[in-house]
C-alpha cells in the first residue's frame, strides 16, 4: 500500500511539474512570434485612442489622393507632424506624401497596416520609407531577433503588394544616453541585424544614426533628440536630408 502511494504521489508530483512547465513556456513562445503577426490597432483604447481616427483619417487621405511616398512606422513617424514639421514642410511640403506612422506600435501594428488594413490597394505609391522596431524591445515584448524578423516581414509584404516601388529602410534610431542604457543595446542588436535585409536595389539602407550622436559616437545628443527617444527639429532635418535624395530619384526621376 506504501509503495503504491508513493508511485501515486510521485505521478502526481511529475504530472504537475511537467504541466507547470509547458504553462510556463506558452506565454513566452505567443510572445517570441508577436512581432510577426497582423495585430490591428482599430480597437486600442487609453492614450491609444487615437489610432482608429488618425487611421481613418488616412485612409480618406488615401482614396482622395494620389500617393507617391509611404511613411511607415511608429511615433518618431507619427511626429513628423509634430517636433517635425518644419523639416516636413521642406522635404516633404510639395510632394504626395502618405504619413502611416502610429505613435506606439511596433512592428506587428505596420504589418496588419501594410497586409490587411487596405490602405495600400488605394495608392501607388513609388517609394516607402520604413523606420520600426524600437516599441517591440521597449515594450519587453519582443527580443532583438524576433523584431529583425518582423522589419524582414513588412519589407517582404511591402514587396509583394507593391513590387514597383522602392524602399528605403533606416536603422532603428539610437535611444538612452548611452551605449550603457539597456534600451540603446537593444536597439543596437536590432540594427546588427538591418544592413543585410537590403539588397541595393529595390530595399536601399540607410544609416543616419552617427548624425544623431556627440562627437564621442556613443552619447545620444539632445540637441538632436530632445527626450533620448524622439527627434527634435535638428534630428528630423537630418532624416529629411537623407530621405530626399531617393525621393528625388525614384520619385522625381532626376
């Protein structure tokens, strides 16, 4: 009787730790592959609010507009109509330009964007300019790899929606002071990985970063990035600068 009680219990102990184990492992795996999915930000709510109107409001843009030039990211896009537009007005001021930069998201938000919101059947657009990833790892839901992986996605998704048209893909700017602050390493191990995702010829890569950094090349100047995190007028002149001459190429054909 002792030994088949202790058989019972020793069951029961192993059940339990193999079930608390593989409950343990689903979060995280759910998790790993988030920055992969088509995650609609129409139902957000709090500061987020915000999304299902400006989305909206684009989207009404879209069908009104012809459309030459694609904005796709987060709240540093999303600010070109804020701390940036002044650079906008100079840069982008006379040309067709579509602003899909959401403050927040990350790069599961620009794939449903690009996949299934619909936007992208009312344009035809020439050129997209992409910059995202820096929510995925702020947010701690997502490690360095998997948000290389979702940047890889909505360039591939781009491609396939609208293979006549370029892309210009940034690194995911620098944020933190320095290269101590846990963000800034994140990022960077994000942008280890971008380089190789263009190909010269239709994904082009741009690497403004140095521009935003002191003299020392490791400390974010504030004078360029007021908060360690956004542009400030100085930073988004500097991205304008490098954004113009692929619009004046694929765009302009100059």
């Amino acid at each position: 009787m002792k030994r088949i009680l202790a058989l019972s219990l020793s069951l029961s102990l192993s059940f339990f730790l193999l079930t608390a184990g593989l409950t343990m492992t689903v979060p995280a795996a759910d998790e790993n592959h988030l920055a992969v999915q088509s995650v609609s930000g129409m139902n957000e709510t709090g500061w987020r609010s915000f999304w299902k109107p400006r989305f909206e409001q684009k989207f009404k843009q879209a069908e009104a507009e012809e459309i030459d030039i694609v904005l796709l990211g987060d709240s540093i896009t999303n600010f070109w109509e804020g701390n940036g537009k002044d650079a906008y007005a100079k840069w982008f001021g006379n040309r067709k330009v579509l602003n899909l930069g959401f403050s927040g998201d990350r790069t599961q938000h620009t794939i449903w964007i690009v996949k299934d919101s619909g936007i992208l059947d009312k344009i035809d657009p020439k050129l997209f300019v992409l910059m995202i990833g820096t929510n995925n790892v702020g947010w701690n839901e997502t490690d360095p790899a998997q948000t290389q992986e979702g940047i890889r996605e909505i360039l591939r998704l781009v491609r396939e929606k609208k293979p006549n048209a370029k892309i210009v893909l940034f690194s995911v700017f620098p944020r933190g002071a320095n290269s101590q602050d846990k963000m800034r390493q994140l990022v960077n191990q994000i942008n280890e990985g971008v380089p190789a995702m263009a190909d010269g010829e239709n994904i082009f890569y741009v690497d403004i970063n140095p521009q935003l950094l002191e003299a020392d090349g490791d400390t974010l100047s504030r004078g360029m990035m007021p908060d360690l995190l956004h542009p400030g007028a100085k930073g988004y002149e500097i991205w304008g600068a490098a954004i113009d001459p692929f619009v004046k190429k694929y765009v302009e054909g100059k």
